[in-house]
C-alpha cells in the first residue's frame, strides 16, 4: 500500500482542529448566555421588576449601606459580602443595618436559639448550628442598648440571673510556701579547743536533746593544761602580775571559759581539784540534731563543727507573693496554713517579715510567717498552702480584735502583751500596734455592691454587664470593676443595688446585640454607664449632724464646691482641695455619729478621691461617682451648712447617662464641660432642709 503524502496528512490534522474550535466556541456561547441571564435578573431585582416570593424588598432596594458579618464571628463587619476571614464562612447581612429591611407582611420572626444567624422570616432550622428557629418577636427593642429574648429562646440559651448586692467583702491571697527551720532558733556544736573524739552521745541525726544534755567525750591535751594551770594558780603557785591588777587565777579561768567550760564544769573542776584531760560537749539549746559532722574516732582542730541542732518549737513559712499582694499584707497579720504532710489541719502564724525588695528572678516578695509548733507537726521541707485573708478595698488601717490596743514584739510577732515591756525572746522593746496600722477599736462597715464574676464580660480595658431592666429585656451596661473575689466581682460605678444582671448566657446576648448592630463587649464606648436621668434619691428626712462631726462633713462639701467650680472653669481641681476633702472624709468615717447609711456612701466617695488625679478628662470621669456618692450621703445626713444651702444639678449631655453634680446655689455651672457647654443642665431639687439640730439621734455610744 502507498504510504499518504505529507500534504494529506497535514489536510486531515486541519479536519480535527477545526472540529475542536467548534465545540469551544459553542461553549463559550452558553456560558456568556448562562452569565448574561444571571446579570439581567441582578438587574431586574434592582429596577424593582421582581420580588422575592414572601414580599420581603431585595435588600438591594432600599437606600443605604448593608453590613454584613460574620454568623460564628459577628464582630466581623464588611461592607460587601465575601466569606469571613477568620473560619471561612459566607457573611450574612447584619440585622437593623443599611440597606437590610426585615419588615414582612406579618410581625412574627424566627432566631436561633444560639444566636448563630440573624433573625429570619420564616420557621426551620438554623443553617450553622442546625437547631430549630424559635419565634422572637421584639428581638430588638429599638433603643440601641438592649434585646429582648422571649422566654422559649431564653430557657433554650440558658440564660440565668442573679441580683447586685451591698455588703462587706473580704479577699483570699493563696499562695504556695515551705516550712523551714527558725534560724534565731538555730546552734552549731563546735570544737573549742582541739583533740579526738572518743564517744559521741548524740549518735545520730534526729536525735531530741534538752538544754546542757552531754553530746560528745573529746580527749585534748590543750584543755588538760589548762587545767592543771588554773588549779596551781588556785592553790598559791600562781604569779601576780606587776602592779597586781590582775590575779592569774582568774585568767586561768577565763582561759578554761574560752576552751569552751561552762560554769557547772568549772565548779565541779574546782570542788575535784584535779585536772581532766577529757571534756564533755554540751548542748546550749534544747532542740533536735539537724545535722552531724563527725564520728567518734575523728580529729578535731579548734573550730571544727561537730553538731548543728534547731530548736523546733517554732517554724517558719517562707511565701513568695506577687509584690501587689504583699503590698496588702503587714507585720503581725495571721496566716493560714495546710501541710500537706497534715491534710485536714489548719495552722496558724503571723508575719514576721516582708522583704523591701523584689526579687529580679522571680519578681515576687518574700514574706516569713512564724509558726508555733508545739507538738511537732510542722516539719521543714514540707510544703503548705496558705491563706491570707485581706479587706477587698485597699484600707489604710485595719481591725485585728486579738491585736486591737495591744503591744507586739518587733522580731517575734507571736509575742503580745497588753501593756508596754520587753520581748522575753530577743529582749526588744514592745512596740504599739497602732504603729503598724492596726485600729484600737472596730471600723465602719466597708460595703460594696457586688454581683457575680459570671456577670462581667472584660476585654482590655472595656467591661460591661446586661442589666435586665424588664422581664426579657436586657441593657448593655459599662461598668468599672474593682477587685475580685473567688465567687465575686465588686462594681465601683455601673451597678445599683438590687439591679438584675445575667449571669449564664451573656456571651450568647452579647453576639446578638452584635449582629443587633448595637454596642457590645467589642465596642461598648457607646453603651451607658448608668441609668438614664438623674440620680434618684428616695424621699426621707435628712438629719443634721453637731459638733466634730457637721463641722467634718461641712468641710468635705465645701472642698468638693472647690473642685466643681475648677472643672467649670476647666481647671484641673486643686491639690489642697482635694487633700482636704479626703481628710475629711477620712475624719468622718471614724466618727461614732455619723450613722451607718452615711458611712457606706463616705466610703465610696473616699474611694472616688484617687481618681481626681490626672488630665481633666480624667478627672471629670471620677467626678461623676464622687458626686453620686455625696449626693447619697447628703440625702440622709448634712451639716449646719450644707443644711439649708444645697442644690443637685443635671446634664443630660453628658455621655453614658448624663451627669450629677451639686452647688451651694448660685447660677448653673457645668462642670463637665465647662466653657464648651457652661449652661447646660437643669436643676433637679433643692435639698435645702430645715430641721431643729437638736432633732438628731443620739449616736455618742459606739455602735
């Protein structure tokens, strides 16, 4: 057969490529169809030409920009759809944004009951979780700060509440520590003079010895001489020196005193009359033998150790707390121990010592607390747990009933007396406890609002709680924490007594205000601080304090007057000023006659005082909870004064809930924003109160 030519070829692979171009343009044809139709149905729906089939509008008819977030992550926020960023998932349209409309032709709306997706229109199950929608009506309550939550969403989420209350609080420091020897406690056996050990009494470490108890027989030549010169110096065959101002007899024996006798084996070498070449090591403490350097037969050479003993009967707890708790902690507090040699029993001691340095390895403070350990319990090397128990707010004296009035050695804080003297240990004078911060008599209350530490939601330097103002209905509230407790999260400014937080399912309302498009944990700088309005004071007949104690509390209102009228004139407030109205407060809370409702109030506004320090911005921020806590106190106590000269004054302007403030009278000033809005406010009552001043209680006892 004839092979084909080269030009047949070439005809036929032109055939087959032509084929191929065919079905590529044919392709391309139904592809281009497919993507145009998709872009005339876009257009369609924009002009309005066609709805969705449940008579919602497009979202892309209504004016406005739609943000969208992410369902898992609702702090991601786009302006235009894509996938999250963070787990990949589609975004969704954020509810209550731009161009999102959820008005349908019936009122009723479906969420998830995890808060995973946006509300829906229609019933099902939710696309991220899969758990049924269930009906919410009023899932937002339209004022930007809250959500509401009907009860079959709120039983399905878990959402759990608990009440903010009033009350002294007390806080734990915990700390691992290790109990060791007490080395004021601690004696080395040495070798006086040199020789050989011949027996060794105390055999063994461990061994239990009493004061003078025989330890080791040591034969020395040296200590033999000695002898011999003291006893012939004794019996007349001694020399005088010139001049006779010393005997040599009594240098014999302050030699034989430095070779290590004591004053029992002088006199029995004195009654003897004869020389031994062979003394006996006697221990000067009762205690038990620590360590043991030698074994009979050894030489020794003057100096030589032979035993170390410690006496047990005290011990110490050596901690290492982080240098803001040993800031909180003083000489002669008691501590709390368990060993774990003695589970179940619960030791006690008290400071001894704190360290004025911080450690550059560890960056803790070492703290010694001595022990009593009468029956041997506590052994060194063990470890213990320990507990120190600390007023929750920083206090600059505190009340010890076992150390109230009372004298305390400065070394052996387990030493007190009643009246002044000496330590009978190291012989230091007694000191006053007073001197170290304790109070001779009980002091007010410190009562604090609180609410479970479940019920704070933190993220840096933002934390916020939901307040449910109606059944269902929670608020965003920014608050200012203070110290915590195990259980506890102490509210400075945020919270009033009684108010209900939540404390299960916050996490869940907080994704929901999120996709709310409301404030939330993520951006709560637009969420309110306090209740809207003005400070609500309840009605009641204020008393008007005599004596030390309205001329204090006159003096606290008139240093505060100086520092509303600074802010007014955008100043920062006066140091006197500020001095003197923490002095007074400082004098109030530890007069018997202020009553006790007043002193919870003084002590918050003293608490306030601290944060009158820095720019002016800062300091308006603590003026705010100063005032609220005097306006308080000043509803239910008041000075000569303050009694007929006293008017509370409101801005609504100013931002998370407005701003109190009080003034003698006088034309309004602002002292939040001074120049800027001088004028602003409304005067809310005049608390002028005429009362006779001999109508007040008598509180003269001590309560």
């Amino acid at each position: 057969m004839d092979n084909p030519s080269p030009k047949k070829k070439l005809l036929e692979r032109l055939t087959g490529l032509k084929w191929l171009g065919k079905t590529l343009v044919h392709a391309l044809v139904l592809i281009t169809t497919f993507i145009g139709g998709i872009a005339l149905i876009g257009v369609a729906q924009r002009l309005g030409w066609i709805r969705s089939s449940d008579g919602v509008v497009s979202s892309e008819t209504v004016t406005g920009e739609t943000v969208y977030t992410c369902p898992m992550h609702p702090q991601i926020r786009q302006s235009e759809p894509g996938n999250c960023p963070i787990c990949a998932m589609k975004l969704v349209p954020a509810a209550g944004t731009g161009k999102q409309e959820t008005a349908v032709a019936s009122d009723e709306r479906f969420i998830c009951p995890m808060m995973c997706t946006p509300p829906s229109s229609d019933p099902g199950r939710c696309p991220v979780c899969a758990m049924e929608l269930v009906k919410a009506t009023g899932g937002g309550s339209g004022d930007g700060q809250s959500v509401t939550i009907e009860p079959v969403a709120r039983r399905l989420i878990g959402i759990k509440t608990a009440t903010a209350k009033l009350g002294p609080v007390s806080q734990t420091i915990r700390t691992i520590g290790s109990i060791d020897y007490d080395e004021s406690k601690l004696a080395t056996i040495s070798a006086y003079v040199g020789g050989r050990i011949e027996k060794l009494y105390a055999n063994y470490v461990g061994v239990p010895v009493e004061k003078d108890d025989d330890l080791a027989l040591i034969y020395s030549p040296d200590l033999y001489s000695a002898q011999v010169e003291f006893l012939t110096a004794r019996n007349g065959g001694g020399l005088k020196r010139l001049g006779g101002s010393s005997d040599f007899a009594e240098l014999s024996k302050q030699k034989l005193i430095e070779l290590g006798f004591t004053e029992d084996q002088f006199n029995n070498l004195s009654q003897r009359g004869q020389a031994e070449s062979r003394i006996r090591l006697r221990s000067p403490i009762k205690g038990t033998v620590i360590d043991k350097f030698a074994v009979e037969g050894d030489y020794l050479k003057t100096g030589d150790p032979v035993y170390r003993i410690a006496d047990l009967s005290t011990v110490w707890l050596m901690l290492n707390l982080y240098p803001d708790d040993a800031s909180r902690i003083r000489f002669g507090q008691q501590v709390e121990a368990e060993v774990s040699s003695v589970p179940g029993d619960v030791f006690t001691g008290r400071v001894a010592f704190i360290d004025p340095t911080v450690s550059e390895q560890t960056r803790t403070v070492s703290v010694r607390v001595e022990m009593l350990n009468a029956d041997g319990a506590l052994r060194p090397g063990d470890y213990a747990t320990a507990r120190v128990y600390v007023p929750a707010l920083r206090q600059d004296r505190v009340y010890d009933p076992s150390l109230a009035g009372r004298y305390i050695s400065p070394m052996h804080p387990q030493i007190i007396r009643d009246n002044p003297g000496d330590c009978p240990i190291c012989g230091m004078a007694l000191i006053p406890t007073s001197k170290l911060g304790y109070s001779s008599r009980p002091l007010p209350r410190q009562d604090v609002v609180t609410v479970p530490r479940d019920a704070v939601l933190m993220t840096g330097k933002n934390s916020v709680v939901y307040v449910e103002t109606d059944p269902g209905r929670f608020e965003i509230r920014r608050v200012v924490v203070g110290p915590m407790t195990n259980e506890d999260a102490i509210i400075s400014e945020g919270i009033a007594v009684g108010e209900t937080v939540a404390t299960g399912g916050n996490f869940l309302i907080d994704s929901q205000m999120q996709l709310a498009g409301n404030p939330s944990l993520m951006d709560p700088s637009k969420a309110s601080t306090y209740p809207p309005g003005p400070l609500d004071l309840p009605k009641q007949q204020a008393i008007v304090l005599a004596g030390d104690a309205g001329e204090q509390f006159d003096r606290a209102y008139q240093a505060y007057f100086t520092i509303q009228e600074a802010l007014a004139a955008d100043q920062t407030p006066p140091p006197a000023a500020v001095n003197t109205l923490d002095d007074s407060l400082s004098q109030l809370l530890l007069l018997p006659t202020v009553p006790d409702e007043a002193q919870t109030h003084l002590q918050r506004a003293k608490r306030s005082v601290d944060r009158l320090a820095g720019s002016l911005e800062q300091t308006r921020e603590g003026f705010r909870p100063l005032s609220h806590s005097l306006l308080k106190t000043a509803n239910s106590v008041r000075g000569p004064n303050t009694a007929n000269k006293l008017v509370h004054m409101f801005c609504p302007m100013v931002p998370g809930g407005g701003g109190d403030w009080m003034q003698p009278g006088g034309d309004l000033v602002n002292p939040y924003w001074g120049s800027e809005m001088l004028s602003c406010g409304e005067t809310v009552s005049d608390m002028a109160v005429d009362i006779a001043m001999d109508a007040q209680p008598d509180y003269s006892e001590p309560r």
